[in-house]
C-alpha cells in the first residue's frame, strides 16, 4: 500500500500533483517525523495568514552549485575540523551546508556537485556510530554512479592502530569508483591533527573558489525552532577549567574495569552540554613522570619553551600541553630517527610486535634509547 491510499469513495482533497509530491514527501520518514509533519500542517489550517518562513525557500537558488561537508564524529574532533571548514567557505561568500552523516539525505548524493567529507576512525577500524549508515549506504549497491562530483576526503584516526585512518581511504576510494573526481589525495590526520587538516582545508576553499566563484550563498528567513545557545568561550585550544562535583566508581569492586560516573561544574562558563555533545578532557601528567621524563633526557625543567605564541617553562609544558601516558605513531617515527635505533625501525613496519608497545602507553619507556641501544623492555 502506497502512504496515501485511501477508500475509492473518500475524496482526497489534492490535485494529482498535490498527492504525488506529498507522497514523495513522506516517503521513508519515521513515525516521529509524520507526527510532527501531521501538527505541522494542522497549525497552518488554523493560521492561513502565516507563510511558514522558518522553512528554507525552495527557489531558483537552490539550483546553484554549492559545497556539501558531511562528518563522521565520535568524540568531537572529526566535527570540529568539518565545522572549520564550513566557517571558512562562508566567510569566503561562498554557499555551502554542513551536515552530520545520519542527517544527510542519501537521495540526494547523486545530484552534489562539491562533497567534502570528514570522517574518524575508530578503534581497529570501525566508523563513528553516526557514520555507520552513510559508510554502508555507500559502500552498498544503492550507491549512485557520480560522474558530475567532485570531492575530497579527510580522514581522522590515531596511527598506533594498524587500521590507521582506513574509513577516511574506504570513502574516497569508493567515490572514484563511483565515477566522482578526486579533488585532492585523502588527507590522514594523526592525533596531531591541525599539522595535516589545515593543509588540507585550505586546498579545499582554493578549489571551492575556483569551482563556486559563481555562485551567490542562499539567502533566506529562517526561524529557529529555538534560540541556538551562545558561542562559548572555552575551545580545544582554550580548555574550560572546570570543577569536579562528584567522582564516583559505578564499577564493582572486584571489577577489573574502572568506570567512572563524574559530573563537572560548568557555572558561569557560558557553555550548555547537550544531546550529541562530546566532552573532551585535558587532564595533567603526574609531576613525578616528568620529573623522569626531565631526568631521563638531563634537561632543566626551566627551560623555557614556545607554544603557540606563548612561553612556558619546560616541566610546564611537559605537564600540561604534552601526552606522556600514551604513544602515537609519529612520536615513535621521531624517536627512531633521531635515535638512529634500527630495532625500532623494524617494530614500526610490523604492526604485531608494535601493539604491545602501544599497550605499554609510556614515553618514558621509549625514551630508554641510549646511545642507539634500545633497552625498552620487551625488545
């Protein structure tokens, strides 16, 4: 049964037109979606008077070119770079939408002409639990044939993993099997990831200016369904200090697991944690691990450091601006080099003997490199 069939003998108060464009409408739309469309629809009979204005104007406009950037998220980071990226093209006047990858809709691929996706790996491989219907849409045989797109892909993970960034390659490399055009190479960005987003993002507004000069960003009333929460000051590069309310175990006490259920004071901070947030923690490395770190390699913790346009004493910089607990791949590339280490060396080309490495998690451990011996344990 169609979604507008009704009794031959009841009279449908629409045109043929009518009927099949609102068929089309509701085609595929949840149970929640038809409930709020129903009172949607049933607030404008009782007001006739009133255009719905909050609804985005379908006009010539729509038909221009624009940049779609879609993201795979699952702690912020992935977001934070595809929401960049929007900021720049609209400051660059040029038109373009962001969307989350369970709010994209799919029918509407074939007729892009400009994708930029974003998207983070997690774990050994896997897509962000709100990337998991789009990477499956189109790595299925619903996917359309895209010979009129061109795209580009940045691909987020942490390179200690050996599935490093293998969503992001996934993505692109099913596109150009699509037929869509490559913009520019996949973009892999490590836990450091301004060093390879930023390159990439600014390739990305040369070719949406290049492809969109053209074009005029859409320009319409919209109403919000409600006032969107102020932009606060706290950022990724300017952490919230915020207090610590409450710290409690949930886990049994003969658990092996340490889970912790805590709630942080945001008052006075401006800022409103909501459904589909993400929370990122800055915590401080133990004074005494950089009391080894300093130790381990002779230096004066007051040495004085620069980062980020701000000078800091060393024992500082380490404590707070440094991960010392955990291992990333290019740290170990670095290490080996300038150590000259080949037993290193060989540990990076073989993803199994690297994972225990990994496991261990302390820098201080790589940093037993003495004289080009390796004297970490397990080697």
């Amino acid at each position: 049964m169609s979604a507008l069939s009704v009794p031959s003998d009841v009279p449908l108060p629409l045109s043929p037109t009518q009927a099949g464009l609102l068929a089309q409408l509701v085609d595929g739309m949840g149970a929640g979606a038809l409930h709020w469309l129903s009172g949607y629809a049933y607030g404008l009979a009782a007001q006739p008077a009133r255009a719905p204005r909050w609804l985005h104007a379908v006009d010539a406009q729509a038909a221009q070119p624009r940049a779609t950037i879609v993201y795979g998220s699952q702690t912020g980071n992935a977001r934070r770079e595809a929401e960049r990226l929007h900021r720049e093209l609209e400051a660059a006047g040029l038109p373009a939408r962001l969307l989350r990858a369970d709010a994209y809709p799919q029918r509407e691929l074939a007729d892009e002409r400009m994708l930029y996706l974003v998207f983070s790996t997690q774990g050994d491989g896997e897509p962000s639990d709100d990337a998991r219907g789009f990477v499956e849409y189109l790595a299925g045989r619903r996917a359309p044939r895209l010979p009129g797109l061109h795209y580009a892909v940045l691909g987020l993970g942490d390179s200690s993993y050996p599935q490093f960034c293998v969503i992001g390659r996934q993505l692109d490399a099913r596109l150009a099997e699509l037929g869509a055009q490559r913009l520019q190479a996949v973009a892999t960005a490590d836990v450091d990831v301004g060093t390879i987003a930023a390159p990439w993002q600014a390739q990305a507004l040369r070719d949406a200016r290049e492809r969109l000069a053209d074009a005029t960003p859409a320009t319409t009333n919209v109403t919000p369904l409600r006032t969107p929460a102020s932009v606060a000051a706290a950022t990724r590069e300017a952490p919230l200090a915020a207090e610590v309310l409450a710290n409690q175990r949930i886990t049994a006490r003969d658990s092996g697991k340490d889970v912790r259920h805590l709630e942080l004071s945001l008052a006075g901070s401006g800022l409103r944690y909501e459904p589909g947030d993400a929370l990122g923690v800055w915590p401080r490395n133990p004074p005494a691990l950089v009391d080894e770190v300093l130790a381990t390699l002779s230096l004066d913790r007051d040495a004085p450091v620069d980062h980020d346009g701000t000078r800091l004493p060393l024992a500082q910089w380490l404590g707070e601006r440094r991960e010392l607990t955990r291992l990333a791949r290019p740290f170990l590339v670095a290490q080996a080099e300038r150590a000259g280490d080949v037993a290193l060396t060989r540990l990076l080309d073989d993803p199994q003997q690297l994972a225990p490495w990994v496991a261990v998690g302390l820098v201080l451990v790589v940093l037993g490199v003495v004289g080009g011996v390796w004297v970490g344990v397990g080697v």
